[in-house]
C-alpha cells in the first residue's frame, strides 16, 4: 500500500488548497478513504473520511462547511478541498486508509500553513 499526499502550502487565512492522494497497492474503489491532521504539540485528528461504495461523506465539526473531500476512483485518488482557511487549520496533513482490513496505513503528509 502507497499513498502520496501533494498540494500543501502557504496560503493567506480565507483562501483555499487542494490536497491530493494518489493511491496504490490496494483495491481502492472498495476501500474507505481519511484525511487527518496535526498541529505542533497536538494530537492528530480527523478531519473528514469519504466511504468507498456511495461516497458517504464526515467532517470534523471545525472544518463543516469549509472542507470537502471527495475520490476519484477512475484516478485512484482522494482529494480534500480546504475553502476559507483558517490559522488554526495549520498541520501537516496526512492520507489515512485500512485498505479494507484492520491495518492502518499512511502518507508521508503535506505541510499546510495558513499565515498572512
């Protein structure tokens, strides 16, 4: 299993980045798809988590509204739309997927800063 995140940066608070998640090594259409993140001297947390099948989507209540994800199963690839970015969305975000079964797997992450 290999999952690479791209698209982070630095961005001005209120504007907007697409992450990126190219996958492979795993069915990906039949597998449940997360983004997570972490600040420095936090926790990670969820962010939002797309299912495989109909596409079921769930966001963290900080991010509603603001973020949406969504995969393209033809590209093998997950996506999270970050609109009206906040400082407190600073982390490096990662790609999270059990590729079905009870093993978590992750990306190497992508550094996203909200600064002006």
């Amino acid at each position: 299993v290999q999952l690479v995140e791209s698209g982070g940066g630095l961005v001005q608070p209120g504007g907007s980045l697409r992450l990126s998640c190219a996958a492979s090594g795993f069915t990906f259409s039949r597998s449940a798809m997360s983004w997570y993140r972490q600040a420095p001297g936090k926790e990670r947390e969820l962010v939002a988590l797309i299912s495989s099948g109909f596409g079921r989507t769930n966001y963290a209540d900080s991010v509603k509204g603001r973020f949406t994800i969504s995969r393209d199963n033809a590209k093998n690839t997950v996506y999270l739309q970050m609109n009206s970015l906040k400082p407190e969305d600073t982390a490096v975000y990662y790609c999270n997927t059990n590729a079905g079964g009870y093993v978590a797997y992750w990306g190497q992450g992508t550094q996203v800063t909200v600064s002006s």
